[in-house]
C-alpha cells in the first residue's frame, strides 16, 4: 500500500472523537516494530522523523525510500502516513516533500505569530500542490526539543485562528504538555483547548503527550485531539529494556536477545497507546471508506 496523507487519518478521526497515534523513528528497530505492530493490528499509523536527527538517520531521501522500503518487505497493507516533526526551516520543509512524506509539520512557534503565520502559509501552498497534509504550531510546547530548553507559551485563540486561515490540516495549539520528562502531574488547559477547537474547526495535534495521564488523553480526544505524538516514552521502555537485557548473565556475545528486548518493549507500547487512543483496528473501517 501506498503512504497516505496524514489528513486522510485524522479527518475520520476527528469525526469520530479517536486520535491517530504519531510514533517518531529513531532507527530501524523503531520503524520496523512499528510497521508490524500497525499490521498485526490493522490499525492506521503515523510514523515521523524528526528534523532535528534527520541526519543521523540519513536523510530525507534515505527516509522516504526506506520506510517504502520496509512497508514493501513487511507487506504492509494498513494506511501509513510519513511525517516531518517540526520542520526547523522552509527549506528543509520542501526537501522533505520533495523527497516523498506526506506530511509536514513546519515549526515556526519560536517566531512572532505574523512570521509564523507567512511562511506557514508559504508552506500550505507547496505542500498541497503535491498533495501532501500540513501541520503547525501556536503557541509553545515546553521542555527539551530541537537542542532548546522552553517553559510553556500557551496558544491563544486570535494566533490559533490566524494560523488556521493559512489552509493548514492539523493545528498543534501550545496547551501545557511539555517534550521529554515531566516534573509532576502534567495539567492541560481544557477550557482553552474547548475554545481553539471550537473557533478553527481543525483536527488539534497534541505534541508531549507521553507522561500525560489517561484521564486527560481521553478529554483531550473528546474535545478534538485527532493525532497524539509519543516519542520519549518509546525511547524509555527501549532503554530499560535494553539495559535489563544487557545486565541480564548471558554465555556470549550475540546483540540479537539485547535488540529483541527493546523492540519488543516499543511493540508493547506502541499497542498500548493504540489502544488508549481508540484507534486499534480501525484500518479496516477506513478501507471501506476509501
């Protein structure tokens, strides 16, 4: 099967009050367990570089041949959807399209809202000349992303209604969660979420969702969260897994068993939040919709 377009997923997703699970690749192992996971279950998937390790994956062209690669070797026959997670320039927002994904997510939340919203719209246009779903962002997510440590900007419903006149697909609206670790409970602002999916009418991308508790995925999917990112919690069961394993007495020095042990972790994982985010399975509704 051909990769789709992310909007193609999140639109039924929307409407149907599920959340498409977004999963970052952070090597082969990632993207294989991911693949075979979203077919086993025959459910929809999102799977994303982002741009800031692109080059220690490959590159773009790499990337897009590769993952088309794996879904020819795996056979996979469930909708897929390849993903640039925020796009640090124009540039490299047009490389990715030009190389293949399908969707883009291009990042200008450090920017003032007027720039953003400009090159953004810059962006929609290229993108959906070559058939390809665009992403943005408002506002900003906290933490550790791209190499720069942030406190949270929350999105406010003017920026989130500017940004939603440039034709983009999916808005990722600044409402409290924060990439990497949490310190403490995470508390995500509902009332304005409420407010933003009510004014732009978009599928809302709810970037840090892992740590998030489950109480708050499930309103955050009830009030128009349609595609959910998880990164740092794949990366975490991997690196217990892997380091259980390498701890484990072992008679030689085979790295299959220690590998075997982190996919495994990713694959548990990844159905899981498959599973939380109502999601699983639902390929085969969406076949018969197409």
């Amino acid at each position: 099967m051909a990769l789709v377009s992310a909007t193609s997923l999140v639109a039924p997703a929307l409407a149907d009050r599920y959340a498409i699970g977004h999963f970052n690749i952070n090597g082969a192992d990632w993207l294989e367990t991911y693949l075979k996971v979203a077919q086993t279950t025959k459910t929809p998937i999102i799977v994303a570089t982002s741009d800031r390790i692109i080059d220690f994956l490959g590159g773009f062209d790499y990337m897009a041949r590769y993952v088309r690669f794996m879904m020819q070797a795996l056979s996979v026959t469930v909708p897929v959807a390849l993903h640039l997670d925020h796009g640090l320039s124009v540039d490299h927002v047009y490389q990715a399209i030009d190389a293949g994904y399908t969707s883009v997510m291009f990042d200008g939340s450090k920017l003032p809202i007027g720039e953003n919203v400009a090159l953004t719209k810059e962006v929609v246009a290229y993108a959906h000349a070559h058939h390809v779903s665009v992403e943005a962002e408002v506002g900003s997510v906290g933490g550790n992303e791209n190499g720069l440590v942030n406190g949270i900007r929350y999105a406010s419903v003017a920026d989130a209604v500017e940004m939603a006149s440039t034709g983009i697909d999916a808005l990722a609206a600044a409402l409290g969660s924060v990439h990497d670790d949490y310190v403490g409970r995470p508390n995500l602002n509902f009332e304005r979420m409420a407010e933003i999916a009510a004014a732009t009418k978009l599928p809302l991308v709810l970037h840090g969702a892992s740590g998030i508790p489950d109480d708050q995925i499930q309103q955050a999917i009830q009030l128009g969260t349609a595609k959910i990112n998880i990164n740092t919690e794949v990366n975490t069961v991997w690196t217990s897994a892997v380091t259980k394993a390498l701890q484990a007495k072992r008679s030689n020095h085979d790295p299959q068993p220690i590998l075997t042990a982190g996919k495994q972790a990713i694959a548990y994982l990844v159905e899981a939040k498959m599973k939380a985010f109502h999601v699983l399975g639902k390929s085969t509704r969406l076949s018969s919709m197409s």
